[in-house]
C-alpha cells in the first residue's frame, strides 16, 4: 500500500490540477483533428466524390490505427517510462499528420493521411490515464480521469470543432479549416514538455505474474468493460461520420445549422466530463453505466422523429449525448480499479484498443453499406440497437468506486448489529 501510493503522494494537489487540466487540453485537441474529417464531410464529400461507404472506411481507417497504437504504445512507455517523451511527440505527429489531410486530392491520399492519423493519436489516451493513475489520488480518480477523457475532448473536439471548421471552410475551404486544425497540437505540445513531469518509476516485486489477455478476460469488469466500449465506440463513431450529413441531407438543414446541433453534443460531454465522472465517485460506477445507455436512445430517434424547432432538437442532443460521460468508466476507471497497479497498462490496452477495432473500425463501414443500400437513416438505427445493447450489459458490471466501496464496508457491521 505504501509502496504503490508513492508516487501519488508526491504529487501535490496544485499539480494534479495541472496534470488534469493540460491532459484535457491535449486530448481536445486530439479530438479537434480527428473529428475535423467529420465535420467538414459536407463539404469534403462532394469534392473528392466519395460514396457514403468510403466515407465509413475513413471514419474506420483512423479507429484501426488508433486502436493498434492504444494497444501498443501504452505498453511501451509503461514498460520504458518515457511517458512525456512519447505524448509530446505523438501530439506533435498528429498535428503534421492534419496538414496532410488537408492537401490530400484523392480519397486514398486522405486514406493514407488517416491511417498516420490513428498511429499518432492512439496512444495518447493511454498514457494520459497511466499518468493519472501514478499521480492523482484515488478518491479523486473518476473525476481526473473524466476531466483528462471527456472535458477538452468534448469541448474542443464535439462544440468547438463542428463550430469553428465549418465557418471557417465556408469562407476559406475545407482545405484551410484542416491546416487551421493542425495549429493547436504544436502549441500543446510545448506545453506538456514545459509543465508536464515524468512520474517516479513504480516499484516492480520480482514475483509479479504477467497478466496475459485470457487473463484479463477472466476478470469480469475487464471483460464486460470491453464490450461495453466495443458497442459504445460504435454509437460515438457512426454519429460522428453519419449524424452530419442526416441533419443535411436527410432534415436539410444549412451546414452551419448542422454544425450548431453537432456542436450540443460537445457541450453535452463537456458538462458531463465533470457532472458523470464526479458522480460515479460518490454514488458509483455501475448505476450510471446501466442508465446512461438507455438515455441514450433518444438522440437518434429524436433526429429521425422529431419535428418540432431545432431548439427543441438540440435539448434532445444534449441529453441523448450524456452517455458520452461514461466513456472514461468503462475505458479508464472501472478496469484500472479492477486489477492490480501493476497491470493497469495491460487493461487500460485492451479497454480502449479493444473497443476501437471491433467498434470504431466495422460499424462506420457497415453503417456506410447500410446507408448506401436503405438510406441515411440505417445508420442512426444502429445507434439505438447498439445504446440498448450497451445498457444490458452493465448490469453485470461489479462496483469499483473507492468511497462507495469504503461507505459498503463501513456500514456492513452497523447492519451485523
């Protein structure tokens, strides 16, 4: 125990807040770049000719890369611990690799921007939430990790984003918006390696088995956090690669309408980055995994159905997205707190890698088959079946919250009595 929290304890308060607050940064600005491509569909779709199924194996392409560096380079930096060294070169890939998406001509050139895409970004979060983990303390966990996941991604990648390219592709070009994306990663970068610290190696015992994926499967949350994201990746994938050209082409709204209620969902995730995650470490996990999920529903349906003011459609993005606030649960602090610290980088691989190549490769390109063959709505069908999905498999979820596990065995021999 003292062994393990060593480094956390070093770590002031002041600094953790830091550490939380840069990590945000950077992730949003990862996502800002990876969801550039999206946002700027409507207008990169009809230049370059790309069919709704090209446009899915794009969306997928990026996920494939990113899941393989998830599952690989959080290993890497755990094992060598050149965590600083790896994120700020990674950001600084990405950035390079937005440029080149936006001088891309062809839809195998932007392909191949993409793939480079997914290689600098994947890792990332790994190493953002190994670092979490060495430095905040745990009773704080959910809320840093939700911060560092969900806050400046959402803000920066879901409202920013939708909001800021596609005005800036309306009076510039697509084009320019990419290299105006490619900006902020370098700014970022320098950043993290002005204020971000290398945390103390983590005492390693000589007897520590190595957790192999069987193993890690054979733990319950593991296992059941990774389907979970496999569904839920693909909920956040399809909406993202599809949702933009529903709101134009399906309910003809104006790009810059479209990019508006896009943007909800940002802010959405953005509130939720504090409100969900904060929450799950004072009444638990599991109950907002279970109920998030089913909330969800109502952002496809209430695209497809609802007729009233876009005032009233954005409400019900808003909410329909709260779901997004649960992604650091099931990625991060759920899986961490179900194994031992020394295996974390081994789960945290699987959790957010996992979920990228099943989830967030093959259902953008089967909802862009669907698509071309019934229609813009097909997609935003899967995304219910896959909400629902997602809620019942949380009910076999164990509680992982530090305080709701401490209150639990408080209370058990007041009961005893």
């Amino acid at each position: 125990m003292n062994e393990t929290n060593r480094s956390v304890r070093q770590a002031s308060t002041g600094y953790q807040i830091v550490l939380a607050s840069l990590l945000s940064l950077n992730f949003g600005i990862v996502f800002f770049d990876r969801n550039a491509l999206n946002f700027l569909q409507p207008f990169v779709q009809p230049e370059l000719g790309l069919n709704n199924e090209q446009v899915g194996i794009l969306a997928g392409a990026l996920s494939f890369t990113w899941a393989i560096a998830a599952l690989g380079i959080g290993y890497i930096s755990d094992r060598t611990g050149s965590r600083k060294g790896l994120l700020i070169a990674a950001t600084l890939a990405f950035s390079l690799c937005c440029f080149l998406s936006g001088v891309a001509g062809s839809f195998l050139a932007l392909l191949g921007a993409r793939l480079l895409m997914g290689v600098a970004e994947g890792g990332v979060m790994p190493i953002s939430q190994s670092l979490i983990a060495s430095e905040v303390q745990p009773a704080h966990r959910g809320i840093a990790m939700g911060v560092a996941q969900n806050l400046g991604s959402n803000l920066m990648g879901s409202f920013v984003a939708p909001v800021v390219l596609t005005a800036f592709a309306v009076a510039y070009g697509w084009r320019h918006a990419f290299y105006l994306a490619a900006i902020p990663g370098i700014v970022c970068a320098l950043l993290m390696w002005k204020f971000v610290r290398t945390p103390p190696p983590e005492p390693r015992a000589a007897t520590v088995k190595k957790l192999s994926v069987l193993d890690a499967f054979a733990e319950r949350n593991v296992l059941l956090c990774v389907i979970i994201g496999v569904l839920l990746v693909s909920y956040l994938v399809v909406c993202w690669a599809f949702m933009p050209l529903y709101l134009t082409k399906v309910r003809h709204y104006d790009p810059q309408t479209g990019s508006w209620l896009m943007g909800v969902l940002g802010i959405s995730a953005t509130i939720g980055a504090f409100a969900v995650s904060g929450a799950s470490d004072r009444i638990g996990r599991r109950p907002l995994m279970i109920l998030l999920p089913f909330i969800g529903v109502i952002l496809p349906l209430g695209a497809m159905w609802f007729e009233g003011s876009v005032w009233g459609l954005a409400a019900i993005f808003f909410f329909g997205w709260a779901l997004n606030g649960i992604f650091p649960l099931f990625m991060a602090a759920v899986p961490s707190e179900s194994v031992g610290r020394e295996h974390i980088a081994v789960v945290l691989g699987l959790c957010m890698g996992i979920p990228e190549i099943i989830g967030g490769v093959l259902a953008p390109w089967l909802a862009g088959k669907a698509a071309d063959r019934l229609g813009l709505d097909a997609p935003l069908w899967i995304m219910l079946g896959l909400a629902i999905l997602a809620g019942l498999c949380a009910f076999g979820l164990r509680e992982t919250a530090p305080r709701v596990l401490a209150a639990r065995a408080s209370a058990a021999p007041v009961r005893a009595t």
